[in-house]
C-alpha cells in the first residue's frame, strides 16, 4: 500500500506541475463497492481486538503503545512547515508516544483535487490530516465507509478530546454528526470570542466629543446623531462633506450596513455580498420552538428596510455602501484632506483603517440598538470545532490513531503543537499575572508565535488540537497597554465585545449546521444560487428605493415562493430534525 500510495502522490505531484500548460488529470477508476467498504468501516471502528488490546495503553498514559507502532498519514501543508518528517514536535511526539507516522506531504494549492483522487483509488493511508475534499464524510464516510466513524474511538480511548469538549455548550458535537447521526472526523477548535458577535457598528467618538452627543442606544438616537455628523461639521473644515454611515458590500468582513442595524427590528444575519453563501448567512433563524425560519418574509424586516431607506433618502447612509468593496471603504475612511466617516460597520477596526493609526484610534463600538418595538440584539456566529482528522478503513487498529491524537486537545499539547516547547516558545504564568479576560493567566508567550513564515520547530497551523476560550483568552497580557495599539489589539476586541456585545448575544437563534445526503444537497445547490441572488438583490433595491416598500412587497413576498423558500424549508427542517431532534 505505502509504494502505491507514494506512486500516487508522485502522479499527484506531476499534475499539479503540469496543471499551467493546461493539462487534464483523467478521471481515476470508481473506488471499491460501498458494501464491502462500509463491512470493512463498521470492523474498523469496533477494532478492540486482542491484538489491539496487547498494544494499546491505557488514555491518557504513555507511550501510546508497547511496541512500536507506524502508521501513514496524507497531510496538506503550505510552506510554514519545512519538512514534515524531521520537524521538532514531530520527533518530540513520536518519542512521546512511540507512534511513528510515515508522512504523504501534497500542497494545501490544490488539495481536494489530489485527496479525491487518492479516495478514488482505493489504495489509502490510515489517516488525513488537514486535507480532505466536501464530500470527504457523506460520499466517503455515510456512503462508502471509506472514512470510519469515530464515536467509540473517543468514548473509550480519548480522555482529553472529551474534556475539551465539555467547556463547549451542551450539544455541540452534534454539529459534527453526519446525516446518520454518526461522527467521522476528529475536530480542531480554534475559538475566537470577539468572533461570535463580530457584526460589529463602530462610531467616531471625537465627532460623538466634539458635539457633545451620547452615544446613541436607539434607532431614533442612533438618526438623530447621524444627521448631527451630517449637519454640524464636526470635521471642521467649514464644508458639509461628512458621510453620516457608510459601509461596503465587497470583501472585508461584515461591513455591510444593514446586518448590524435590522437587529434593531428581528433577528437578521443575511450577508447581502453578492459572493457570499446562500445556504448559511441568509436570513435564516430559530424559532423558540426549534424550526428553522426566515426573517425575509417578515413584517418586521419591512419595517427595518422602511427604517434604512428613509436613512438613505435624507443622505444619511452613503449611495456607495452597496456597490464598494472594502479597500474603497477604507480610502473613505482615511482621506488625508478631512475626517469624513461618522459611522462603519466591521468585524475589526482592520476592515476600515489602517490599524494602528490615528484614524482607527478614533472609533469604538455602538452596542446594538433598541429599535421601535424594544428588538435589541447582537447576530451571534458559535464558535464550534471543525473536523480535520479522518481515519481510513484502512488502519489496523484504529484506536492507536485516537490515542495519538488525544493529548494535542490537552492545554500542553495545544501549546506546544501550534506554539512551540514550554520555557522555550510559553511558559506557565506565575502568581499575579492577568489574561485577556482579566482572569488568572493560563500561559505566558515568551517569544513571537510564526505561523506563517518557514520553520521547522512545530506544526503551527496543522493537526488538532483545543485552542479553547479559556486558552486563548488566558495568555498573559497587561492591563495597561495602549488599546489601539498593535499590542492592546486582541484586549481591546474582547472588552469591546465582552461590554457591548455578548449582553444581547443570541445563540438559541442560530442554525446548527445542516447535514445533506448527496440527493439532497444535489436539489438544494441551484436552489440556494436562484433564492440567495434575489432576496439580496431585493435588500438593496428596498433599501435605495428602487423598489417601492408600498406597492413592491406583495410582488416580492409570492416571489419568494417562486425562488423556492417552501422547498429549503422543508428540506433545512427535516436536516435539522434528523440531527438534533429531542437533544
């Protein structure tokens, strides 16, 4: 298998060169029989053969095994790790856990390519890491077996998975289940807090200062203020060249005008960029009695359009909002002539100014506002795991693999995998050092963390591991340091967040992911295209006008069943009623 496999990763190798003179793979051979694949699936997860049993010690002790053990391993990697097989940590864990992993390096540039292709051959490694392809759990796992389920391998042989999992809320392994309720991949958490409420409004405090003007809590505070930015010269130049609201439909990350504000009138996370998903930020939301719903149809997302229009038609929020892209907005934003913009919408001040700079210093965060009916809420993105290690029914003993992998979840292993080696990259805290969140630290950065530059020390972006909440949030920081600066970035993110963002966080409202057969996600995928084109179009037409709240709203509402919004309902709700249900 290993000298087949190496052929094919040296094919793989030769296409990828060959892929700019215009060169075709040709499409490999059908894979083995799903029976006799799922057979070898269902003997692969239950392996706990006396073999198995011989070898394998107990969770959470090393070595992982008596004898040792090697096992093959396809990762897709970039130029961030040098070389796999002499890289530190890799040697460093292969002592540790007397598990050697004959690596199969392909390029993260045209991954899914070359996994399918080593899928389709049937010759496979034991595992994946960090390379996969879409379809690598429903085609290759549900339908297959190819890729085994892993449920048991973590009940029984993965401590530490466990552990990290519990700081998640109740639930959230089942966002990885496949539609047979199965789990087949192994998850990397990466947790970012100021993420999960990142549709952020930022204001201009020194216009806000030089006005005198609070800031504003309501939609009717929140207009009044714009027009005093549009109105009073807060600039100073003596000319009327202030731009109240301005956002960019392009690129960036949530600058979109409409996203932070309709939260005022209804739950609302529709991202209108032309470019975005339909099936996943479209104005889907849950219901108190657990069905997925959308906000599109809504009485109150009228009202909210009614409410956005009528601040474009007093020149409130700029035209170019809805055609720009995010570096547009951000020329706006840093005229060197005049201070211009009162107020942008982004995920961080990134998005719209130079950061760090005097421009950027200027801002702070507006907490959602009150709209008419008292709505006041902040769209929440859960930070939940993704899965990046897959076993094949390929391996012998599988649980060999699980035991490998379980302590890079531990707060050492996530460490030192991604970071670098204790005392030398980190360090314990000692007494009296804060983190992020203002609590005992949990670890303190000794030297710069690089994951994007060559080295050879650890695996930085690859592998698993739990970079938790409570790890990421507990390095070491001063409390003292300047916010807007480089340095007070990620302190600044979580207060701004903590203060004025998680209050009014909404995550019962948020759609689990959905899981699809093939059939289904066959129907779903021109149906998503078709729905997601007009409700956003519609948006900005609402919104500048161009189409008539009065006499249009009917024509779009029966156009929404045109484009299919019964069918993605009942085909979302029954995906939501398969996984979740009654947990």
């Amino acid at each position: 298998m290993k000298k087949t496999l190496a052929l094919i990763l040296s094919v793989l190798m030769l296409i990828s060169a060959t892929a700019g003179c215009g060169t075709t793979a040709a499409t490999p051979s059908d894979s083995p029989s799903a029976s006799a694949a799922a057979e070898s699936s269902v003997s692969a997860e239950a392996s706990t053969s006396a073999e198995a049993g011989k070898i394998v010690t107990d969770p959470g002790t090393f070595p992982v095994v008596t004898e040792k053990a090697t096992y093959t391993c396809v990762v897709a990697t970039g130029p961030f790790v040098e070389d796999m097989a002499t890289n530190k940590f890799t040697t460093y864990y292969e002592d540790k856990t007397n598990v050697h992993i004959e690596w199969q390096v392909i390029s993260e540039q045209g991954k899914e390519e070359k996994v399918s292709i080593i899928l389709a051959s049937g010759d496979l490694p034991d595992f994946f890491m960090n390379a996969s392809v879409p379809d690598m759990e429903v085609k290759y796992g549900t339908q297959e077996g190819l890729i085994i389920p892993v449920d048991d391998l973590i009940t029984n042989n993965m401590m530490y998975l466990q552990e990290a999992m519990a700081t998640y809320p109740v639930g959230s392994m089942d966002t990885m289940r496949q539609v047979d309720g199965k789990l087949y991949g192994l998850p990397t958490m990466s947790d970012c807090f100021h993420c999960a409420n990142s549709a952020k409004m930022w204001i201009n405090k020194k216009w806000l200062d030089k006005l005198g003007l609070a800031v504003p809590t309501t939609t009717t505070e929140f207009e009044a203020v714009l027009k005093a930015f549009k109105e009073k010269d807060p600039n100073g130049n003596g000319k009327q060249d202030e731009i109240p609201l301005v956002g960019a439909i392009k690129g960036g990350w949530h600058n979109t005008v409409d996203k932070f504000l309709l939260n005022a009138f209804l739950y609302y996370d529709m991202d209108i960029n032309p470019d975005s998903d339909a099936g996943t930020n479209a104005g889907w939301f849950m219901t108190a009695d657990k069905k997925v719903d959308t906000a599109l149809n809504k009485d109150s997302y009228k009202a909210g359009l009614g409410w956005l229009n009528g601040l474009y038609n007093q020149g409130l929020l700029y035209d170019g909002s809805f055609t720009q892209d995010n570096t547009q907005l951000t020329q706006l934003v840093e005229n060197p002539d005049a201070e211009l913009v009162g107020c942008v919408p982004g995920g961080w001040g990134g998005t719209y100014a130079k950061v760090p700079g005097e421009r950027y210093s200027q801002y702070v965060t507006l907490p959602p506002l009150k709209g008419p009916d008292g709505v006041q809420g902040a769209i929440t993105f859960p930070q939940l795991p993704w899965n990046s290690l897959w076993i094949t029914s390929n391996a012998k003993n599988p649980e060999v693999i699980a035991r490998w992998a379980d302590w890079l979840y531990t707060v050492e292993g996530s460490l030192t995998v991604r970071r670098g080696f204790k005392d030398v990259a980190w360090r314990a805290p000692t007494d009296g050092e804060m983190g992020i969140n203002g609590k005992p630290a949990v670890w303190t950065q000794l030297i710069p963390w690089n994951d994007s530059e060559p080295q050879n020390e650890t695996w930085t972006r690859l592998g698993v591991f739990a970079e938790t909440d409570a790890l990421r949030l507990g390095q070491t920081t001063d409390l003292g340091l300047e916010r807007t600066s480089m340095e007070g970035l990620e302190l600044f993110l979580f207060e701004q967040t903590s203060q004025n963002y998680r209050p009014y966080a909404q995550f019962e409202k948020v759609v689990p992911p959905l899981k699809f057969s093939d059939e289904t996600m066959s129907e779903l995928v021109t149906m998503k295209v078709e729905f997601g084109k007009y409700v956003k179009q519609a948006n900005v037409e609402f919104i500048t006008g161009k189409k008539d709240l009065t006499k249009d709203w009917d024509a779009y509402i029966s156009g929404l069943d045109s484009v299919g919004l019964p069918k993605i309902l009942e085909i979302y709700n029954a995906a939501y009623t398969s996984i979740y249900a009654g947990k």
